[in-house]
C-alpha cells in the first residue's frame, strides 16, 4: 500500500544498542530515509527494545549516544514508533519511558504492521 504513491518504509530493529555496529546503522537508514521525505514507521523488537531505555550512558565504552539519534526523530517527521509489547514485558522495558513517544504493539498488530508495508529494512 502506497501513501499518495509514496512506498512506505518500515525499519525493524532487532539489536541491543551497543553490542555491535548494528543499532547504530539502523537508526541512521531511519534517519536517512525520512531526510529523503519517505514515510518512515519504526519497530523495536526482541533486544532492539533495550535501545528505549532512558537515562543510558556509553561514554564509558567511547560510542555516542543512541538517546541521541532516538531524539532527533521528531525533526525528521519519524512520528510512528513502536514497540514489541512481548519483548519490551520480557526485558523490563517501560515503553512510558522511553526517549519518544512509542505506541506498542502485540503479536497481532506487529503483523499488521509489516503487512501494511510496501518495504522492510531488518538489523
């Protein structure tokens, strides 16, 4: 399904925010799409949902800040976050808390939600 003929791109993101190169590209691909003024979702999963925790702190490990590039979403008109509700019950995240408003979604609704997508990039 194609909004006003534009394909509409949803950016999954599987991986923990500093264990690998991985949670980095992914947001950047985000970041870079939507500067392309492409309709742009979002969609933590699995140990991707660990990237919403607030208050992380990687100077100690000399890698910037994820919160960061989580927070410039908003000037990037990247509005439709979401969150893996399963992943987020099973890791101890808040989605309340995290860095940018986030909407969660069930088993049922993450389907739908790929299903409604004309392209999937996955990390």
């Amino acid at each position: 399904m194609a909004t006003a003929d534009r394909p509409r791109l949803l950016v999954v993101i599987r991986h923990t925010p500093y264990g690998s190169g991985l949670a980095r590209a992914s947001l950047d691909a985000a970041l870079a799409a939507a500067a392309f003024d492409q309709p742009i979702q979002v969609l933590f999963m699995g140990d991707g949902v660990l990237q919403l925790v607030p208050g992380q702190d990687s100077s100690a490990i000399g890698l910037r800040n994820i919160a960061r590039l989580l927070g410039s979403f908003p000037l990037y008109d990247i509005e439709h976050v979401y969150i893996d509700e399963e992943a987020a019950g099973r890791l101890g995240v808040d989605p309340s808390k995290a860095p940018l408003p986030t909407r969660t979604l069930n088993a049922a609704g993450i389907h739908a939600l790929m299903d409604s997508c004309d392209h999937l990039l996955s990390f």
